[in-house]
C-alpha cells in the first residue's frame, strides 16, 4: 500500500511476503524464549498451550500489517499489542522492556534473513542486509522501543547477537515452552504431521549454543535430513506463482483487517443511557 511504512521495493516487503518463512517461525519463537525474562513472561501469561492457532494468527497479523498494512493499521495494531504487552508484567521482567523489544526484533530479523537465503539460493549482499536491518527494527520501535536501543547497524547487530546467542543461559521455562510449541498436545489432527517438519527446520536453524541448552539431539544425520529438506524446499518452493507463496499473508492480514474493524465498531457503539422512572 502507497501510504504504509514500506514500499514493495524495500527488502523487509520482499522477504516477509513469503508464506513459507511462517515454518521458521518456531526457530524465532524459541530463540526469543531462550532469553529467560521472555521465557518467564510467556510462561506466566501467553495462551500459546492453550490456543496455539490464535496465537500464531495474532503473531503474523501483526508482522504482515506492520509491513504490509497502511500506517494507520500498523501503528493501531502495535498499539493494541502494547497494552497486551502492558499486563505482561512479573517478577524481574516486563513485556515492554526495551532490552526484551530489542532481543525479540533481532530474532525475527536473524531467522528470516537466514531462512529467505536458504529458500532462494542467494546471499544478501553486506548492504542489503544493512537496509533490510534498518527496516528490521521497526518490530521494536513500533512497540515504543528507543531506536538508539538498538544497535546502530548491521555490523553493530552481527556483534550483539553472537553475544547473545553465546552467553543467554536458557531456564526451565524455556524448556517448557519449547517442549510445547514442537510438541502441541491442542494442535488441529491435520496440522499434526507437519510438526515433523517443523521440528527440523526448528533445530536445523537454532544456533549451536542454544540448540544444545535445549538439549535436542542434532548428530549428522540429523543435520543431513535438515539440509536435504531445505534443498528440496529451495529447488519447488521458489518455483510456485506468487500468489500461492504470499496466501497466507492474504490471509492473516484479513483476519487481521476484521478483528480492527470489529474493535472499531465496538468502540464507536454509542452506549445505551437508561433513564430513571420518573418518581
């Protein structure tokens, strides 16, 4: 759309636009979880056991509409996750805390930048990767995170985030969370087999350090079955028409366009005024 945050001539439009990134999404989630302040406050509070498909509707109607929405629909939808966010409170952590917005933007940044090369068969150049960045880090500034938060640039990223990946020490609840997002006992019958392969594409993305915290078992043929998977991914999936490969983006962002209506209309309700019996 001509008035949102982006153009489609800009990276983070070409990458998120491509449905089958929604498969890496488990890779994202748990790289977030591995921070134990995330992991604590998702615990306590997120509904992903409970509803996973709301959930994942949720997630990507907000990724697709701060993208590919107008300004106005993204900047009411990141509203509306603030103040979610907002309740998202605990000891020793809060949802809205700069350095988690900071840790959250970084992680879908980095697994889709990682999961698009694959799929395509093409290394981003240091400088598209430096402009896809930049567009990035609207998944925290969006939500109220101070841009000077973030690192500065893409070089400055590639340092914060091997830090990250190298020194977070995971908790139990990540384990929890991890264990029930591959694992979901409330999942659809006919999504259940493609848990398989998001198990896969989940650890073969993971970094080392954190993949082994979570204690998965990731030998060689493991790792062999990941790379012939997204080989096989890479050589049909680039191959079919756009229009299949960006549905689910049509679709979230419908689903995401009725429930900002509703609440619209909810809100403009004029509200009944009962009068009292005269005496």
């Amino acid at each position: 759309m001509s008035d949102g945050l982006f153009t489609d001539d800009d990276i983070i439009r070409t990458v998120t636009k491509e449905g089958l990134l929604i498969a890496a999404g488990g890779a994202a989630s748990l790289l977030q979880t591995s921070h134990p302040k995330v992991a604590q406050g998702v615990h306590d509070h997120s509904y992903t056991f409970d509803d996973p498909m709301t959930r994942l509707r949720n997630t990507m109607g907000w990724v697709y509409m701060v993208a590919f929405g107008s300004r106005e629909e993204a900047e009411r939808i990141s509203a509306i996750v603030t103040r979610m966010h907002d309740r998202v409170v605990g000891p020793g952590y809060h949802a809205n805390d700069p350095e988690l917005q900071v840790w959250v933007a970084a992680t879908l940044f980095a697994v889709a930048a990682q999961t698009y090369q694959i799929l395509f068969r093409r290394r981003f150049t240091e400088e598209e990767l430096e402009e896809y960045y930049q567009q990035a880090k609207i998944y925290a500034t969006i939500l109220g995170c101070p841009e000077e938060r973030m690192p500065a640039t893409y070089r400055d990223f590639r340092e914060y985030y091997a830090h990250m990946v190298n020194t977070l020490k995971i908790s139990d609840a990540s384990r929890h969370i991890a264990d029930g997002v591959l694992h979901p006992t409330r999942l659809p019958w006919f999504m259940r087999p493609s848990m398989i392969v998001i198990r896969l594409i989940t650890h073969g993305l993971m970094p080392p350090p954190i993949r082994e915290q979570y204690g998965w078992k990731y030998g060689r043929l493991r790792e062999l079955q990941f790379h012939l998977l997204m080989m096989t991914l890479s050589l049909i999936y680039p191959r079919l028409p756009e229009r299949i490969r960006t549905l689910p983006r049509e679709i979230y962002m419908h689903q995401t366009r009725k429930m900002l209506r509703r609440l619209a209309e909810k809100e403009n309700k004029p509200r009944l005024k009962i009068k009292a019996d005269a005496a």
